[in-house]
C-alpha cells in the first residue's frame, strides 16, 4: 500500500499502476486538467501527499508542469521511455509492475527554493552535455537517479530542482561506468 494518492493521465495508466500497488490514483484524462480534478489533487496532497507518475514523452512533461504550478509539495516520479515502451507506444500503461514500483520508490520533491549545485560548466565536465555519448549518458543517470530523462537542458534543470546532490550524481555516474564495463565484459 502506498500512502500517498498518485496522479496519473489515463485509464489505461491507472489500471497498471493498480497491477502494480495498492493506492488511491487521481486521472488527470491527459492534457485538458480541469479545475475540479486539480482541487482533487490539491486535497489530496494536503491529507496524504501526492505523486505524479505520467508518461515519458512531451503531453506527460507538461502535465506534470501544470500539476507543480497548481500545487505545491507534491512528489514526481519518472519511468524511462524504454521501460515504458511496447512496439512504438510509449505510456506508463506499458510499464511492468516492477518498473512501476521502481519509479515511485525514487520519487522525489520538488525544491521550492531556486537552488544552483550544478551548472552548465558542470554537465559538460560530467560528460552530460556536448559529448557524443551524452544522450545516452543522462538517460542513465536520469533513469538511476529517478529523475527521467531530458535534454542537456531539462536534465540541469531537473537536477537543481529536485535537489540531487554531488555525490548522488558522482555515484550515479560511476555506476554508469560499472555498467558499460559490465557490458563490454560480456562482449
């Protein structure tokens, strides 16, 4: 059982969470959010909190950006695009319960203050921005981290936002290191 209520944008998304946990589930019906349903969630984070769980693409970003701007305090959680995908469709309704249960156990808040661990200079010393591996790099670290993933951009931004620290990124990092090793071990 999950104690927070979570927010999802469709039917179909909200029958795989329910494959997946036992909790109360808000549809928001995609990208036309009317007030009656963000006074739900507003409610809903104020008596047990809220995680926003929607879809990996463009309409589910901006979803979940109009759910931040309404109500405040709530927590996201992010499933990777590959992890979400069945023949070409991409929806939380594809993810398997395991991955579902993966993301909203990384959930994250959103830092209400305007902090700035990481720069520009920063993503391209990681290896983050402007490297040929890049895309790939931050769909890994994104993906560890539970923060999704984004262009070199929307990552910053992410990871300021959700307060990610140093070390988390260092270890997510090195664990993308460990990966690749891994992978060219069984080459």
């Amino acid at each position: 059982m999950i104690r927070e209520t979570i927010v999802v944008e469709g039917k179909n998304d909200a029958a795989a969470v329910r494959r997946a946990v036992d909790a109360d589930i808000i549809i928001t019906s995609g990208f036309g959010i009317t007030r009656e349903t963000l006074e739900r969630i507003r409610t809903a984070q104020e008596r047990c909190g809220v995680i926003v769980l929607t879809d990996p693409d463009f309409m589910g970003d901006k979803i979940r950006s109009i759910i931040s701007s309404k109500v405040k305090g709530i927590k996201h959680a992010y499933i990777p695009r590959e992890e979400a995908s069945l023949e070409g469709d991409v929806g939380i309704e594809n993810a398997s319960p395991e991955n579902i249960i993966k993301a909203l156990s990384r959930a994250r808040y959103e830092n209400e203050e305007k902090v700035n661990t990481f720069s520009n200079k920063d993503m391209t010393s990681y290896g983050l921005s402007g490297g040929s591996n890049s895309s790939k790099l931050r769909a890994f670290v994104g993906s560890f981290l539970g923060i999704g993933y984004g262009n070199a951009k929307q990552f910053l931004k992410r990871l300021n936002k959700y307060s990610i620290t140093r070390e988390e990124l260092e270890n997510a990092l090195k664990n993308s290191q460990r990966t690749k090793e891994d992978d060219s071990d069984e080459k």
